[in-house]
C-alpha cells in the first residue's frame, strides 16, 4: 500500500510540473501582460502607468532567462509560487489569492455539500427502486425520465428554474447569497433543486445499470433461494457489492466540492470558488484563473488516488502494491 | 395524513422570495445591485461607476455638484466656498482652498497609529496633501497622474519618489507618510495653516477645479494607507476605505454583500447649525424639478442623509436583477434590453408599469459617440485637401443618427450635433449642425464637387474603397457598423469593416494606420473644454492622447487654449462656437449621439434625480419602507398549487404500478 502511494504520489508529481509548464506557456506566451494591465487599470490609462503596474506586479521580468539573476525570470517564479503555495495577489484588484479562495471555500461549500449528500443518496435510492421494479412501467418510465433529464443542458434547468421556481411561483428568491443563518437556506433552496434535477437522471441511470448488473449475479439467486425478502437482497446482497462502481464515480466527486460549480454558482450569484474563476476568465485576472486550474489539477490527482484507496476499503480482494 | 398536511403547511409557511431578513422590512435600507465587483475602493485609484458607487458615499470631496442645477454646478463640499485663481509671476496660478473645520474622519482602528487609543481625527489640509502625493506616486498607480502635470514639482515629486525607493532600501521601507515627508512633498503644494491648503499651478487651468469635486483628490488619513496593507490579516487600503462621508463602509464581501451605514458623527448630522451646502437638501433646481417631484417642501432645506443603510448586492445577471426590481427588493433599476420594449412604450412609461407606481427618469449623460476620420490618411484626411473635406462632409449628411439610436440603443440617445454635450457650458439646443441631417442629393452634389462623382474614383474606375476600422469582432458589433456601411453605400462609396482584435486595433491606431473608426468618450467632469481637448492637436493618438481623429487646425488649437483658460463667461461662449463651427465645417467627427440613462425606481423612493455622471446621489434619497413592504407583500405571494398538483399526480401514476408490482412478487 505504502510502495503504491509513493509510485502515486511520484506519478502524480510529474503530472503536476507538466500541469505548471502548460499553464506557464497558456498564461505567459499566449497572453500579453499589457492587456491584463488595461483591463485592471482602464482603457484610458497612459502607457507610463501601463508600464509601472506591469511592474508592480512582476510581469517586467525575463521571461526564461536573466543572466544577472538567473532564478529571477518569469518561469522560475511561476514554479516557486505555485509549488509553494504562494499564489500572489489577483491581477484584476492585488488581493491575495490565498484570502479570495478562504472566502470562496465557505460558499462553495455551502451548496456542494448538501447536493452531494443529498444527490448520492437520492440518486442511489431511486436507482434502487427502479431496479426493484425492473421491467415494470414504473421502471421504464424512469429510464425515459432520466434520458430525458440527461439530455437537457445545466443553463436551461438553470433559467428555467429561476423563471419557473423563482419569478412565476415565487417560492423562492431568484438569485443571490447571504451567509446569515436566518435566510442562507432560502438562497440555497432554489439552486439545490436544480442541481439535484439536473444531476439525478445520470447517477439513476448509472446506478441503475450497476444494480440490475448485480441482481443477475449467482449470490442474489442463492440469497434469493434461500429464501430472503427482496428489500434483504437489494440492500445487503445487491447495493453492497455494487459499491466498488458506485465508490469510482462518488469519490472522485468529494474532492471538486472544493472547487464549487461554475454555472451554478456564476447564474444563483453565489461567491463560491467556481463563480471566483468564472470572474477570473472575464475580467482577464489571469492569477487568479492560473491557481485555480493548478488547484484543479491537484485536486484530480487526489481524487484518484482516493478511489483507489476506498476500493481497498469496501472490498476486501483488493490490494494495492 | 396529518403529518403530511403539517409538512406541506411548513413548506408553504417556509417559502419566500424574499432574499432579505424580515426585520429589514422596517428600516430605511435601500437596496440596489451592481453587475460586477468594484476593483478598487482606493479613492486616487478608483475610476470606474461601480467603484464610485460604494467610494462617493464614503468619501467627502472639497466640492460637490449641485444635485439639482444644470448645467452642473459646483458647489463647496468640505471646502469652505470654491477659490477664484490668483494670478502668479511667469504666468503661474495659484488657489488657495478653505477646509472646514471640525469635520472627522470615520471612526476606525488605524487610527491609533498616530496615538494609541485614539479612533478618529479630525481632516486637516495635510490630508489633501496626502492624497496628492499619493496620485503622484508611481507605485500607487493612479489613472489621473497625467491631469494634475500643471500642479508645480508633481511630476518631479513621483520621479523622485521612485528613484530614492530604487536606490535606498531603508527609505523604501519606511511608512509611506514619511517617504512623502521626508523629499519635502509635492512643490506646488502648500500648506499655509492647518485648514488651508494652496496649489500652484504652471499655467491657466479652470478645470482643475472639478478634480477636486472627485474622490481622486478626497482627503485619505495616512494611518489607513499604512494600517492597512494587507499583512498579517489586515485588509488592503484599496477594500477598507476610511473617509468622511455620510456612509461608512461596514461590509465589504464585493462578490456578493455590500453594506453602507448612516455615519452618525458626519459634519452634516453633528453640525446642523452649519447649513452646509452640501449637507441640506436644495431648494432649487432645473424648471421642472418641482413638477418632477423633486423640490418637495418636505424635503427643501433638510440636513441629509435620510436613509439609515445602503444593501448593494451583485447580481451579474441582467434578467434575474430585473426581476428582483419588479418583485419590489431592488428600489432602482435600469432598463434590460429584454424588457425595454414592456416597460417604455413611446419614451414614456408604459402603462403596466405606471400601474405599479412605478416612474422613469431620464437623463442625458454627458458623453458622446462619434465617427471619426483619420485625418493624417491620404483619401479622408487633411492631405486631401479640399478634397478630402468634401468627402468626410459627404459621408456625414449619409448618416442618420436618429435611425441608429433607435435600432441599436432603444433609441436612449439624442442625436448629436457637435462635440458638447447637454448639461454643459456651452451646449445650444437650438444649434443644428447643416452637415448631421441626411441630405442625399447635396451629399452628391459634395462627392462630384469632391472628385467622385456618385461615389466613383476617378483613378480605378470603380466605387472609392475605404477602411472602416474596429477592434469589435462581435456579431452585433459588425450590425452596428453595417449599418454605416449601408448609408455610405447609398453614395456609391464602398467601405470595408476590417474588424481585429482590440488589440491589433489600438496598434493600428498607434500607427495611424487607419481611416474610419467609431469612438465614444466619457467625460470626467462636465465643462466642454473636457470633450473639444479631444480635437486639440496636441492630444493626438499618434502621440498616445485622445485625439483619435489626429484633427489639427492651428486656429481651432488657438481659440481651444483661449476657451479652456477662461471661466464661463460670454466670451468663453462665442470661443465656444467658433470651436464648433470649425468641427462643423473640417468634419474630422460625425457626430452620432449622446447617451440617455433611463432610470426606474419604484413609487417608495424619493429624490432619485439621475445626476448623469458617476457621482453618487445617495445622501439625497428617501424611501417609504412601510408602502415598500405592504406592496412587496402583495406582490410577492408564492403560488403553490402546482407543488400540491404535482405531489396527487405523482402518487396517481406510481401507486398502481407499485400495488401491480408487489402483487405479482408475492
């Protein structure tokens, strides 16, 4: 286990230093410095004050090489900030990017977690019952549901739910976010909903097809002959040894929390860390954009090695080495 | 059964589309949005409208404008009265500014940085002094460095500035106040007693005056600067602004909660006594401000501010915010293009919105939009000669400004005649520009004078071809100039869209190589030297100004200077139009139009005057939060029979199928 973890963690430090070279040649060669520095400082801003903005943030040095200081060019510096964590300050407003995730992470958070939490179980639920009543019209009925609800785009659950949900029925406030206990969950309530549509038909129809695979399998039919009720054999024979590809896909998720979702933070108005690089690709912040794609690349890495970890966890043949 | 009757009566009871706490419901809270987060709230870095909605209110400025009076008026704000210039030896100019006293600063830790325990002080002129400097210093960044080069020794003080902090790291690491101290501040700013602040400038500039009415010159405590540099958990100065105002900044979640509260110990509030111009509502305006419902006597000669809290809260999303405002939880909206044609019908109000109490204010914002000619090109520039006049003043009487306004601006413009705006010194409304009207015919008659006759170069044979150059490459920016297209084709004239990247463009232009181009420009304050300086020659593009036109005329250089050193007086008036009847005649501008905001806020708020600038006006406003709540209430109520419908129809259609199901298993 341990020999596998450090083969990982290597395998893992290679991906991340070509993630860091990747980002250097988007970020440094493909964009011109100077036309963050307008963005940040206006249109009308004279080419003196262009100039001194790129050096105050840095963006004056060589490139590659410097033979005065060798370890003072751009690319050194975008590796030692990066592998260590030290991400500088935004280039649209010089707030340090370290302070803008800490706040991003609470909000972020704040939705994922309770879409996660109530995603997998629904999704793991309802797959279970279609499964039980497999072949039934209830269960058909679901698979053309979840196809249904599969084929339609995020943004168009995301408009219609705030057209139908917030503006028609008035259940809830359209958009926005305020971290007060007292109205947080009215926020909450109306992108929970939509995510959780938006999401369910997949993971049903997934899970779906993991348990149905299971339940032709020859320990259900002993369980079954040996005489044990359906709802026994679908929770303990079934759903159990169905969690290796259950674990695949759910692990993998528990990491991208952390990163918030993109639209639905960017269209509920919450300032999560998916609506802070939705900023970040507009306002040409590009700090703050590098750091999230390198986060998100970490995180990816991480994911990975968790669900081979968890397989070891839920099923005991397996063995890591 | 019951437990479900309770669970559904729960759900009913928990459902609000109100995104505010109920006990907001009472106070005097406006509530606005703003669609991206301010960059800045550094009061020398800050130029955006978003930035100054949260820095206006926070920060007081030696002048203000009048909230009512056009065309704009100043009017003395923490200054005493508005200084008349002193003439100098070698043709220098000096103002001597006046500070109330007895005005403090918003109360704050940074402040014991200058005595321990100590959390306000009072403004003093060195505090102006301070702000100064800061525009001046390099590593502060201002955008406004270029506009105070007359004051004398600025420039200098900034390069001095930057090269002691290069070459003495023990300078550079001492508190910012003691840097400026230690070169012996700005030259031409002196501080002569406590209140009392004096600028030498090199030469004549009126409009100095107007900078002073902006938070780039606000009077900034050097404890904030150097209290907050955003170590070891301090916020940066740039999100923790410490002025005067009559709104202190209380929260600052810029991606989402913006919160502005009543300052209590604001000049206003603590010295009623004074009558502070810029402390009391006024008690006059434009003519019909009074029919407007602007000059109520309930409100003429009240100290300000009226509100107890400002809730900003960001909404990106045009639609979502729009909505919000016609729920009732924003108190002033814009109009969305989506629902322009629902909301104004014949530039009133349409009727269902009247229904809802609501009104519409417009303002004419003092900017403009233009086409311009290059004017160093050799087909449509001055090169050409006579020839190229005629051309230019062809192509402009095929331009109908009306018609594009109302295609692509939801006709929120009026169709403009020379380069100054409305609510300007200046402007003449009865003033028509022989050359902005479509006159087809004469527009032929100038081509064949020209040399191309219907529109025919005489040296290929073939339509003349020009460029019509943009940094645009949106589908609805190539419409837009289609359109143009389209009415110059209409001579015979052939013009191109070469659009680039905004970048490739700005090189192009950097280069002079180009020749038809569109332009907009917003003015920093309102006096017409501020847009007839973009046809002034030594503002040209190819030497990095805002003259994109690249339009020089030595007697239009000569009567601009004469008409930007004077106050406003009639001989500044006849400067005035010879200026435009040069601009008229040379057509290095065809005019388009200036921009209209159109403001909706709801029947509850009071004085909502749009100022047509990004100056904030909140001090001013009022709301009636107890009409507010009774109508969000009304029109608020969620309706929740499709929850109950849908619930039946889910039990109808699963039920069988279940009762099927279990009866065939057992």
């Amino acid at each position: 286990m341990l020999a596998y973890l450090v083969r990982r963690a290597l395998f893992g430090a290679g991906t991340v230093l070509g993630v860091l070279l990747f980002l250097f040649v988007l970020f440094f060669l493909v964009t011109a410095p100077e036309d963050i520095a307008r963005k940040s400082i206006g249109e009308k801003a004279p080419p003196e004050a262009i100039a001194q903005w790129l050096a105050n943030h840095g963006y004056d040095k060589p490139l590659f090489w410097n033979a005065e200081r060798p370890a003072d060019t751009l690319l050194a510096e975008h590796f030692r900030r990066m592998l260590t964590f030290d991400f500088g300050v935004s280039d649209a407003d010089g707030v340090p990017i370290t302070r803008r995730l800490g706040e991003g992470v609470g909000p972020s958070l704040s939705l994922t977690v309770p879409l996660f939490l109530l995603g997998v179980p629904i999704g793991i639920g309802l797959a279970l019952v279609a499964a039980f009543f497999r072949d039934s019209y209830i269960d058909r009925m679901g698979v053309v549901l979840c196809v249904l609800a599969m084929s339609v785009s995020l943004l168009l659950y995301i408009i219609g739910g705030q057209y139908l949900i917030g503006k028609l029925l008035r259940w809830f406030p359209i958009s926005g976010f305020d971290p007060r206990p007292s109205v947080i969950l009215r926020f909450l309530a109306l992108p929970l909903i939509v995510g959780l549509l938006a999401g369910v038909g997949e993971h049903v129809r997934f899970y779906r097809t993991v348990f149905l695979e299971e339940t032709g399998r020859d320990h259900v039919r002993t369980a079954r002959a040996k005489g044990a009720g359906e709802g026994r054999v679908m929770t303990f024979h079934v759903l159990r040894n169905a969690l290796i590809p259950i674990l695949t896909q759910v692990v993998l998720e528990i990491p991208f929390l952390f990163t918030g979702s993109l639209l639905l933070e960017s269209f509920f108005g919450i300032p999560g860390l998916g609506s802070i690089t939705v900023d970040a690709i507009q306002g040409n912040d590009f700090a703050t954009l590098r750091t999230m794609v390198y986060i998100g690349a970490l995180l990816f890495i991480l994911g990975q090695v968790l669900t081979d970890v968890s397989y070891t966890l839920v099923d005991p043949r397996v063995r890591l080495g | 059964m019951r437990a479900l009757l309770v669970a559904a009566a729960l759900l009913a009871a928990g459902c609000t589309n109100n995104p505010y706490p109920d006990d907001d419901a009472r106070q005097k809270v406006l509530y606005a949005a703003f669609s991206e987060p301010p960059k800045t709230l550094d009061p020398q870095v800050s130029y955006t409208t978003v930035d100054h909605a949260v820095t206006g209110p926070v920060y007081d400025k030696l002048f203000e404008y009048h909230y009512l009076a056009r065309p704009y008026r100043l009017i003395p704000g923490l200054a005493v009265e508005i200084p008349e210039p002193q003439a100098e030896a070698g043709g220098r100019v000096r103002y001597r500014f006046r500070l109330r006293a007895g005005v403090y600063f918003h109360e704050d830790p940074c402040f014991a940085l200058s005595e321990a325990g100590r959390t306000t002080r009072e403004v003093t002129s060195a505090d102006i002094a301070f702000a100064l400097a800061r525009i001046a210093d390099p590593d502060v960044n201002s955008p406004v460095v270029e506009s105070f080069g007359r004051v004398v020794g600025f420039g200098e003080f900034g390069q001095r500035l930057a090269e002691r902090r290069k070459t003495d790291a023990d300078f550079a690491a001492k508190r910012i106040d003691r840097q400026y101290a230690e070169l012996g501040g700005i030259a031409g700013v002196r501080l002569p007693a406590s209140h009392e602040l004096e600028i030498e400038l090199t030469e004549p500039y009126p409009q100095i005056l107007y900078w002073f009415a902006m938070e780039f010159t606000a009077p900034v405590p050097w404890e904030a600067v150097a209290f907050y540099d955003g170590r070891d958990g301090r916020d940066l100065f740039a999100e923790h602004p410490v002025g005067t105002g009559p709104f202190r900044l209380v929260r600052y979640d810029k991606r989402s909660r913006i919160v502005l509260e009543r300052n209590r110990h604001w000049y206003g509030v603590e010295h009623p006594e004074w009558r502070a111009p810029a402390a009391v509502y006024p008690s006059e305006g434009e003519p019909d401000d009074g029919a407007r419902g602007f000059l109520d006597p309930a409100y003429a000669g009240k100290a300000l501010p009226f509100l107890d809290r400002v809730e900003l809260r960001l909404d990106k999303e045009d639609i979502p915010a729009f909505t919000k405002f016609l729920q009732g939880y924003y108190d002033a909206s814009g109009i969305i293009e989506e629902s322009f044609d629902r909301v104004v019908k014949e530039g009133r109000l349409s009727p269902d919105m009247e229904a809802l109490g609501m009104r519409l204010d417009r303002a004419v914002v003092p900017s403009i939009y233009y086409l311009g000619f290059n004017m160093t090109d050799g087909v449509v520039g001055t090169p050409a000669g006579e020839k190229g006049r005629k051309l230019r003043q062809a192509m402009s009487l095929a331009i109908d400004s009306r018609e594009f306004t109302r295609i692509f601006q939801n006709g929120r413009g009026v169709p403009a005649q020379s380069p100054v705006a409305p609510g300007l010194f200046g402007y003449d409304e009865g003033y028509v520009n022989p050359f902005r009207k479509v006159d087809l015919e004469r527009a032929a008659g100038l081509l064949r004078e020209a040399g191309y006759p219907g529109g025919v170069d005489p040296a290929t044979g073939r339509a003349l071809r020009l460029t019509f150059d943009t940094g645009d490459t949106s589908a609805r920016g190539r419409l837009r100039y289609q359109f143009f297209v389209d009415a110059w084709r209409r001579l015979g004239i052939d013009v191109e869209i070469a659009a680039t990247t905004y970048n490739q463009f700005q090189d192009k232009v950097r280069k002079g190589a180009y020749q038809l181009f569109m332009w907009g420009w917003v003015a920093d304050y309102p006096d017409p030297e501020n847009f007839l300086f973009l046809l002034w020659s030594p503002m040209a593009r190819s030497a990095g100004g805002p003259n994109t036109a690249n339009f020089a005329d030595p007697t239009y250089d000569r009567i601009f200077v004469a008409m930007r050193d004077r106050p406003n007086d009639a001989e500044r008036l006849r400067l005035i139009r010879e200026l435009v009847a040069i601009v008229e005649r040379e057509r290095p501008w065809i005019e388009l139009f200036y921009p209209e905001s159109y403001t909706l806020t709801h029947g509850w708020v009071r004085n909502a005057k749009p100022l047509g600038m990004s100056f904030s006006t909140l001090k001013y406003r009022d709301l009636d939060p107890a009409e507010r709540e009774h109508l969000r209430r009304e029109w608020n109520r969620p309706v929740m029979w499709p929850a109950w419908v849908l619930a039946v129809a889910a039990v109808v259609v699963v039920a069988p199928g279940v009762a099927t199901v279990l009866r065939a298993r057992r």
